[in-house]
C-alpha cells in the first residue's frame, strides 16, 4: 500500500539546487515538506555510474525522484529504482522547455503527444507502494487555450495517477531560454482551479510565482497543495516556518549553531566525492538580505576557493550565532 502522504508543501524539483545535501538541509528544517529530487533523464540513472550524488535518499522522505523520458523499458526500471532507493514518488518531467531536454524526446514537448504521456505513466506503475505522478505546464506557445489543457488532463487521467504538479504557465518552446520560461510566459492559475473542479478527486498542486510564504499558505487553502522553487532556492531558511504553518505542528523550527553542525556532519563523509560548490551551495544563499551578510560571504567564497573546511564551518557557526534573532 502507498503511504498517504500531505503534499500542502512542497520544495519544486530543481537542477543544481535540490541536491541530496540541499534535501538534508531542508529535512533539518521541516520533517514535513514533500521534497523532489532534481531531474534526471532516465538514461543517465540508468548508465551512468555516477549518480549518487543526484539520487541518494538519505532518510529524505516523503520525497519523490523526477525523471525525464519516453522510453517505456527506461521508464518502468526507473520506477524500480526509485521504488528500491526508498522514494514514496517518482514524478515524469513535462515541463522543461530545455532544447537538449526536447532532443531527448522529454520534458514540455511532450504535452504535444498526450496519449504517449499516458501510455508512459502506465508503464512507470510497478507495484502499489510507489506513487507515480506527473509536472506539467498548462500548455505550450503563446496562447492559452484551456481545451488543449483539460484534453491533455482527461488523457493522462486514464493512467490512474492521482497528483499532478502544475506549473501554471505555457511553455515556449523556441526562442525562449528555460530561465525566461520561467518568467516570461503569464501564470494562469485559473486554468488549475478550473481543471480541479472537473477531477475533485485528483490532487492537482499549483507551482510558479509563488514568492511568500504568507501567499502560499493562502494558496494552499483553496488549491491541494502549494510547490515553491525559487523561494526556497533564495532562502532556505523559509522552510523553518512550513511544520507550524501548514502541518498544524506546534512549534517552528529555530536555527541555532546546531543546525549548522547537523548540516557539516552529512556533508563531511560526502567532501572529495563530490564539488564543494555543490556541497555548500545549499548554505550560500543565507547571507542575503542580512546586514553584514556580504562579508560573511565574501569571506566563505575565498575559503572554498582554498578548500577550508573546517574553517568553513566556523564562519557559518559564526554567522547563525551573531545573526540569530534576525533569521529567526
Ligand atoms: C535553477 C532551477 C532549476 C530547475 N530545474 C527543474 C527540474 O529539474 N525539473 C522541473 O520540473 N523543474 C525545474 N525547475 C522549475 C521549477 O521546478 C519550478 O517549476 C519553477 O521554478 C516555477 O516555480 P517557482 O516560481 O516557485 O520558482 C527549475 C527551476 C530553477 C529555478
């Protein structure tokens, strides 16, 4: 049986961001947001011998892998992969507009062939404990056309999934880099609350442009669940808030020096294996907006640049100790 799961918040799956550290230190801060792993093309989890460092699920759950492909056979062993590495989801990638995503026949283009999305989330469904979901755009090119969504919906429905993450803008497909069509293309989440009211039973969770925490919470009380990127992406910390706000939990989170050693203790064994960019890139963003913050970083990227870690770790303890009341 599938868990049941609360999908009220969820981190958006992305690309350099939502590392298996970023994911570590989003568990520190909230036990309950859903969180997704970055994409990965289902050859890559497949062939490649060097996918830990995207993939691993260190007690991250409720979490869901999302991968992109059409292939049937890579699709159905991707599930078991995810099944085996612990994931409660794995989510088929149909909105990157990438032109490398749409010459490997995956992402948005696919929203062009509704009856091969289906036919691949029928084939992602390997037992009953692993959720099988899909992220979409509202639709592709410059106008919208709710038609052209609902038909897209009413195909894929006939898999059986029951979530559907929705990026609730078009996708353009040429002439538009993927960081434009992040911004460019309107939202319209009219277009979502209009395809619930057909599917009631189906939880359709609204993403993009969601830049506050207070927005989301009131966007999560009239759709089945919020997902945020950039948000989060620019301010980790926001995730201290999210058990209390949305989970009825009773307490919030506090950073403390604590949370800062929680998080140097999971990457330490992980230093040499993989980039220390990458390893601390979750922590880079805390500095903004907080007085003083630019020394703070300006210090922290002269050391990663001569690989100090231990002294890493003590500007950042530094940091949360001497700005604690202002990042709480
Ligand atoms: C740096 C970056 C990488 C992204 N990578 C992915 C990805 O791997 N898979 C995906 O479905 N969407 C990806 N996205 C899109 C986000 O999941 C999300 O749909 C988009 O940013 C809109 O949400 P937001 O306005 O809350 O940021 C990425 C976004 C950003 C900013």
């Amino acid at each position: 049986m599938k868990k049941i799961i609360d999908r009220k918040f969820c981190v958006a799956p992305m690309m350099g961001y939502t590392t298996p550290y970023a994911r570590n230190l989003y568990r520190i801060l909230s036990k309950k947001t859903f969180l997704f792993s970055e994409m990965i093309a289902t050859k890559t989890l497949i062939y490649s011998k060097s996918v830990n460092s995207i993939i691993a699920n260190e007690f991250q759950n409720p979490i869901a892998l999302q991968v992109g492909g059409s292939e049937f056979d890579e699709l159905k062993l991707s599930s078991k992969i995810a099944y085996d590495l612990n994931y409660d989801e794995i989510n088929l990638n149909v909105g990157c507009p990438s032109k490398a995503v749409q010459k490997g026949s995956f992402g948005a283009c696919l929203m062009k062939d509704k009856v091969l999305v289906k036919n691949c989330l029928d084939a992602m469904q390997i037992n009953k404990e692993i959720e099988v979901s899909i992220k979409c755009r509202i639709g592709i090119g410059k106008e919208f056309n709710f038609d052209f969504f609902e038909e897209f919906i009413d195909e894929i429905l006939k898999s059986g999934i029951k979530i559907v993450y929705v990026h609730a803008r078009n996708a353009i497909l040429t002439g538009v880099s993927p960081k434009g069509n992040r911004n460019i293309p309107p939202l319209n989440y009219d277009f979502v609350s209009k395809i619930k009211s057909r599917y009631p039973n189906i939880n359709f969770i609204l993403n993009g442009g969601i830049n506050s925490m207070e927005t989301a919470l009131q966007l999560s009380k009239v759709y089945d669940g919020v997902m945020l990127g950039r948000l989060i992406q620019n301010n980790p910390f926001c995730l201290k808030n999210v058990d209390s706000m949305f989970y009825n939990q009773k307490n919030n989170y506090i950073i403390s020096e604590n949370t800062i050693k929680d998080y140097f203790n999971f990457i330490r064994p992980k230093l040499g294996k993989d980039s220390i960019y990458r390893l601390l890139s979750p922590l880079l963003n805390i500095f903004f907006g907080v007085p003083e913050g630019k020394k703070f970083k300006i210090d922290i990227h002269s050391q990663m640049q001569k690989h100090n870690f231990e002294i890493l770790e003590k500007i950042f303890l530094n940091f949360v100790k001497e700005k604690k009341v202002l990042i709480n």
